[in-house]
C-alpha cells in the first residue's frame, strides 16, 4: 500500500465530500426553520469494537460484557502486542451506513432531511439536519442508542525545547533530533494547515524517511490544497465542515473548504507538536533563533474541523476523530474545548469524550488542551479521566522593551521592536492631539488608536514618538498594529508607544513584532502612570486651554532579544483549573484535572501564510501567541517520544510516564507558582495546587524511564461509568454495552493521582503499579493531606521487571471540612527511580457518635 495508491484515493475521497458541500451550500436556505444538526448513535458495534470482538473470540472474557474492571486483555496490555492489526475489512463499514440510510429512510419517510455524516469506525452513528419532532421518532427507533443536538465548540517554538531539556536529555536518547519520534503520526483537528511551510518539509533530510506503514490516511487535493501539499512528513490531510456549512455559517472566502489553514492556529500547533528541527524564525526582518518541534522527525496528519469565521462544531469534530482512528494514527490533539459545559447525567457523556474513549480503546493517546477560562475553580473544559488534559505554563523566555521617561521612570512594555537612536530622549505626542484643524473629532475611536494618518498633523509629528491607545477593539480584530505602524511611518513619527484601555484587562498580550521603534504597555496601571506623566507635562494656553507644546518625552529600549532566567515555569493566569467539574451542579468528580502543565506562554510557532487569526502576524511565516493551545501540542510532541520508545504502551501508561515523572519546583528551586487574577497577574502568585498544574510541569527526559506505570484500560473506564448513579441507560446509549454491577468512582481508577471529592470518614484506595525498568526495590512514602490520616501497605516492596504490585491506601478524616487540602505519594526506588502521585482531598466527614 504505496503512498502514490493513497494519494489517488484522496483524489476520488476528496470528489465526494465537494459534492456533499454542493449539495449543503443548495439545500441549506432552502431547508425550513425549526431544523437543527443532531448526533445519532446506533446500538449496533462499530467496526473497531466489531474488529476487537472478534480478536477475542474464544477468550475466557465475553467481548464487551459488562465493562468490568480488572486484569488486562490481550488488547490493552501495556507490554504486549502493538495495536496496529490488519486493516478490517470495509464491508462491515459499508453495512453499518446501509443501516443508517434504511434506518433514516424508513423513520421519516417522504420528509425532508439531510445526512451530513456517516460515523462508523469508533461510534456507529450519524449526523443528521432535522426538525425536533423528527428527532423525537428517532430516538423512539429500536436501533438507535441515543440523540443529541450539536454544540458549538472553540479554539482554546524556538526556545521550548531548549527549556525541557530536550537537546541534552530525551533527544539525546532518541538519537538526537533527526530521530526523536520516528514512525509516530501525531493526529491534529484543529484550523488545518499551511503545507508550503518549511516546518513541514520533508526535503530538509537525505536519509530515508517512509511514510509509517500502519498509517492508511489520505490527502485531500482542492484548488487551494494542491497535488504535492503531502509528503513523508505531513502524510495526511482532510478537512470537516459539513455542520458548518448546513447552518449556513461557513465563509468559504475565508474558510476554506480544504485542508488549508486560513486561520494560522493549525498551523502553530503542528510545528509545536512536530515541526521540522533547525528552522530559522525571521518575524519583521529580524532573526528570533531557530525553530523545532517536541518530535521532530514524528509525521503529521491533519484533520480540520476548526475555522476561522465561528469555530466549529461537535459533529464535524467526531467526524475528524472517527476518520483520524480509522487512519491509525498514534496520538489525537485537540486544541479546542466545548463552549458550554454538556448537559445531562455526567460531563463525561457527551459525543466528544465518548469517541475519545472509543480512540483509547484503539490504543490513541488523546490530549486535549484545558481550556484558556482561569484562574476560577471548576473552569476545566476537558473532563474526561481517558483524555490526557494540559494546562499553560510560562517557560524562562521573556522579549520585554522598556520606555524611558523624562522623569526618570521606565516602565516595561511588550514588542519585538528596535529602540530609538542611541540615548536622545523624543517628545511624545498623543494622536488626539495631533489633528488637523477642524478635520474630525478627537473623540473619535480609531483616531486615538492611529489607524488613520489622514487626519493627523505630519509637521507636528514628524520625528516625535506618536502615542495611541490600545483599545478592545484591537482583540476584536478592528483595529490592528500594523495599521497604526502604517500610520506612524506615514506621518514620519520616530516611534510610536500604546497605552491599555482599562478595559482590555485580562487579555493576554503577545509580543508584538514591529519594524520601526515601538511598544505596547500592557499593564493598565502602568498605562496611568504614562499617561498622568504625558498630560502632566503638557503646556496649555491659559485663556483657550489649547495646548501649547508637548514637554514629555521619552526613549525606547529595544526588545528584539530574549531575557532570560524568570522565576519559570509558573500556572498562567487564563489556564483552567479544577477540581474537575462532574456535572452541571458542579459537583465534584474524583478525578484530577489537569493532567499536568507544559509551556503555552508566548510559544514561536509556524504561521500560515494565509493567517487571519493574529493580525500582527499576518504575511509572517512564524508567530509567537499564548493559550493551552499551545501547551497541548508539546505534550502531544512529547508523548510521540514516549511512544517511539515504549511503542507497545496503553494510552494509560504514556499518559503515566509523563505524570510521575514532573517537576514541582521552578528553575529556581522554588515552589511552581500560579497566577490568580486577570489584572497584574504577577502580583497575586501563590504557590500552586494540584487544581492548578496537576501532577506538575512536565518533564520529558524523565518520561523516557518512569520507573513504574499506572495502566488503566477501556474497562476500567467502562465501570467507572457504569459506577456514576443513574448511569446504566447513557451507558449502553454510548457504547451498546450493558453495566453490570459497579461502585467503582473515579478514586477507585488506576490513575497516576488520587482525588477524593467527599471522604466520609474512612476510605480504602489501591493502585497497581507495573516496572518497565530493571528489577528494584521500592519504598512508599507520603504525605497526608491536611485533616486526613494516611497508612500504606506494603510500606516497601521488591518488583521484579515486567511485574505488578498492589499498593493499598487507607484513608481516614480527622477533622471536618469542606476546603481541598493536599498531600503526595512518593516510590522512591533504590535504582534512582522516583515515582510521585498529588493526594487530593477536597470534603472531609468524621464520624460523630
């Protein structure tokens, strides 16, 4: 199976999905109000479920009866058999359509509908146009499991890999950058791609580099995705926009139907993820070092489901998951979280997580960003126990440029701009100050923020540093820097600084590329001080109030080159945090969230050359933006190490290597902090919980020999849902598969982390650890969350290599309460192997007799 055959079948899959957008863009102004998009699941087996059922046959376990916990099978082991089995054969897949087309057919015969998917590999189901009432007789059908509506879902580097350590450690034991995730296809459903980008290239190596022989995906070739766009790197691209298109919300001038990213989004977090090693970063002519992903050598495979214009939809996005398993990729990001929390039972039954548990089945890493809500409790937007869920650091990169005022103050500003000449100081000149007489109004918004130069006063400004506001309308995209660069050059300014309106609080300024002097003040409380001294410092006509002269002036520090050695990492303010949220009543689930923290601060990362998401950057071929959509491509690069090394390892186990094995201090030694408000987030740090960074900042060399894993499989996840009260029927709607018997809770998972949300009174926890390394001696040590008493049993064991241990919690309240307090697990080993789980404990009940 060639890579010349699957680029043909690209050409006649590609064929199919622009008649379908055809017949969308016809029919969806024809089609009546009151309709809507609805995701319906079928009771009968998918073809991965199917395909696994009939590996077991035979086996002592019946295929998919009752979930039930326990001991491994022969699909889940972490140290058995690779995931990757012969292809299963296409005509169940076709059956599984033919139903629902019958199925369809049959219920609403002679009305009106449209199918906009067909899902058949991880879920047996369907997208579907239709009324309510329609949707009701659906749900009434025999072989239909379950009906929901469609949710709207949202978005959520040069020096990274240098600051985990990868050059010296996890590189090196990969062979270095030219082999550090070779063979592992990372799976992206984000805004697309931008093929041309060097980052992506696959010509940059004279070895040889084959497309990985498990991976069957295809590529997409439209007008704006050209025959050619894949290669051994980028080996697969497709694009999901059927929802999108229905609803009437899909701009195909900017959206584009194809692979094609027009946003820029995409594009970044691939190159974060996997980009090519050693690509030069050139941002307004200067130089910002070279570029490389977390895996340079993994392959990408993109699947769009996100744009520009609105975001995107839950049934386009289980359309990119169910194609992306099917295509047998290693690894699924996901840099987008859902707008609202799901309705019903449990945060964890929706359409999203549930084929995200069907991928883990299949051996998928998922990873998923924590959502950019901070620094508020329970804000997590990725909630899932099977999902690998990351929150954003900072790393000890700063660019900082500084103004200089006349009155001896500096304030600290952020731009990738050059200085003014040399030590002479510049008078400044406030653009609402800068009229020409009688032209328009100064009160009028885009004057102050300089986007128009034809209104301003060259002769006054000329060879003066133009000042301009910073408004919210520069986060809403109607104004921009650059125009108000054009506007400096154009009226001759010798720079140009921007204050912050007090009601950008809480968005995150990137650093800023700018070609002439320039910078924004970023903190609003600075932005008084500027302005106090500018207005202080002007001369005005006694009689008229005109203003006479300009007195304040000023000189910028350049910040094209990086500072170093903040106190880093530390939790940003905007990263969701937990305790993890289990329903809408925001009760508490006993499961930790996020995962763990990884760089997502002002991140370099390739930049499409038809971008629109920044502004700033547009017609730039690297970008420097901030959000957990940016951490969660590291760990997704990051887990590809893993994965090359232990190719054999569960979903669980990869996701453990990373968790026992970070770091809980800063570069300084100190406790990692976390940002605790929008405003002058610096100045309310406090040391950070497992609610804010998880089991810590990742550390990737260490993920390479973990010591000990914490495997959990599909069945454990099974009955952990099967546990949560009233949740038989949601269950068997979700996965075709009946509950027996559980009381298993999220405590009761082997995750590499124990929560409890309500200790009432005493509570028994086991976790079973497994070596993959030489044979050792451990021993247990912990510390007790504030108001518990812990015991551990054994306190020491020996575990030979490849072989399990049972470690036994029990867990009593000593005092009442209802705040998390928070302790830690500890398995030192005698070969230097050091193995740490957070302890979290939010409701503590003693007994009164």
């Amino acid at each position: 199976m060639g890579w010349a055959w699957r680029r043909e079948q690209w050409a006649v899959a590609w064929l199919s999905v622009a008649v379908l957008g055809a017949a969308l863009v016809g029919a969806a102004g024809a089609f009546e109000e009151g309709t809507a998009v609805y995701i319906v699941t079928m009771k009968q087996a998918p073809v991965f479920h199917k395909r696994l059922d009939l590996e077991r046959f035979g086996s002592s376990r019946v295929a998919g009866g009752g979930g039930g916990g326990g001991g491994d099978t022969p699909s889940t082991s972490i140290l058995m058999k690779p995931r990757h089995g012969p292809a299963q054969p296409m005509n169940y897949g076709s059956y599984l359509v033919r139903l629902q087309n019958s199925l369809l057919k049959r219920t609403l015969r002679g009305e009106r509908y449209i199918k906009l998917y067909s899902y058949r590999y991880l879920i047996n189901g369907f997208a579907v146009v239709i009324t309510p009432q329609q949707a009701e007789r659906l749900s009434m059908t025999k072989e239909v499991a379950n009906v929901m509506l469609d949710f709207s879902v949202r978005t959520a580097t040069t020096h990274t890999p240098e600051f985990l350590g990868l050059p010296q450690g996890a590189w090196v034991q990969e062979g270095g950058p030219q082999c550090a995730g070779q063979g592992v296809v990372v799976g992206l459903i984000d805004t697309g791609i931008d093929p041309t980008h060097p980052s992506f290239a696959d010509d940059l190596i004279t070895d040889s580099y084959p497309v990985p022989a498990h991976y069957s995906g295809i590529c997409e070739v439209t007008n704006d995705f050209p025959s050619g766009s894949c290669n051994r790197k980028l080996v697969g691209a497709r694009h999901f926009a059927a929802s999108a298109i229905t609803r009437g919300v899909f701009n195909a001038s900017q959206d584009h139907a194809s692979p094609s990213d027009s946003d820029g989004h995409g594009t970044h977090t691939a190159s974060i993820a996997a980009g090519n090693h050693g690509i030069p970063v050139v941002v307004a002519g200067h130089h910002f070092g070279n570029a490389s992903g977390m895996a340079p050598r993994a392959h990408i495979a993109v699947y769009k489901a996100l744009y520009k214009s609105f975001g995107g939809f839950a049934a386009d996005v289980v359309a990119a998951i169910d194609q992306a398993a099917e295509d047998n990729v290693d690894i699924i990001s996901l840099s987008i979280t859902p707008n609202r929390r799901p309705p019903g039972l449990a945060t964890f039954f929706n359409p999203i997580d549930m084929a995200l548990l069907s991928a883990v089945k299949a051996g998928i890493f998922v990873v998923q960003a924590a959502g950019n809500t901070g620094p508020s409790p329970k804000s997590m937007s990725s909630y899932s126990p099977w999902i690998f869920t990351v929150g954003a650091s900072a790393h000890d990169r700063e660019y900082n440029n500084y103004v200089v005022l006349g009155n001896n103050l500096t304030i600290t500003g952020v731009g990738l701009a050059p200085g003014t000449d040399g030590d002479s100081m510049f008078t400044l000149v406030a653009a609402p100050h800068a009229l020409k007489n009688n032209v328009a109004s100064p009160t009028e918004m885009s004057l102050g923020e300089c986007q128009d130069s034809s209104h301003l006063d060259e002769d006054l400004i000329r060879g003066k540093i133009l000042v301009c506001s910073y408004s919210i309308r520069f986060v809403l995209g109607l104004s921009s820097v650059k125009q108000a660069l054009d506007t400096a050059k154009n009226v001759s300014a010798a720079g140009v600084i921007f204050y912050l309106d007090p009601f950008v609080i809480g968005f995150q300024l990137n650093p800023t590329p700018m070609d002439m002097p320039g910078l924004i003040i970023p903190s609003s409380d600075d932005s008084k001080v500027f302005l106090n001294y500018y207005n202080e410092s002007l001369v005005r006509d006694e009689t008229s109030n005109k203003i006479v002269s300009f007195g304040a002036i000023a000189k910028i520090l350049g910040g094209q080159n990086p500072n170093y050695g903040i106190s880093a990492p530390k939790v940003m303010f905007y990263s969701a945090r937990g305790p993890d949220p289990e329903d809408n009543s925001l009760a508490n689930a006993d499961i930790l969230k996020p995962n763990l923290i990884a760089p997502g601060s002002s991140i370099w990362g390739a930049w499409s050359s038809l971008g629109l998401d920044s502004a700033e950057f547009a017609g730039e071929s690297f970008a420097i933006i901030s959000g957990t959509s940016m951490a969660a491509p590291h760990v997704a690069g990051l887990a590809a190490l893993v994965k090359q090394k232990f190719p054999y390892f569960s979903p669980a186990a990869i996701g453990s290597a990373l968790s026992t094995t970070t770091s809980l201090s800063d570069r300084e030694g100190n406790p990692i902090m976390a940002q605790r408000t929008y405003g002058n987030p610096n100045s309310t740090q406090s040391p950070a919980t497992p609610f804010d960074m998880g089991n810590g900042f990742v550390n990737a060399t260490a993920a390479l020999d973990p010591g000990l894993i914490f495997d959990s499989s599909y069945d454990d996840f099974f009955s952990f849902l099967c546990g949560i009260n009233g949740s038989a029927p949601v269950v068997m709607n979700y996965t075709g598969n009946s509950c027996s018997s559980s009381a298993m809770t999220g405590a009761d998972l082997n995750l590499p982390s124990i929560t409890i949300a309500v200790l009432n009174q005493s509570r028994t926890i086991t976790r079973t650890v497994t070596n993959v390394a030489s044979d050792e001696r451990y021993t247990v040590s912990y510390s007790a969350p504030y108001g518990v008493a812990v015991s551990a049993s054994p306190a020491q064991f020996f575990i030979p290599s490849g072989q399990r241990q049972q470690v036994t919690f029990v867990v009593n309240a000593t005092m009442n309460g209802t705040s998390a307090s928070f302790g830690s697990v500890g398995f030192y080993g005698d070969k230097g192997h050091r193995v740490m789980i957070p302890f979290s404990v939010i409701s503590k009940v003693v007994h009164r007799s």
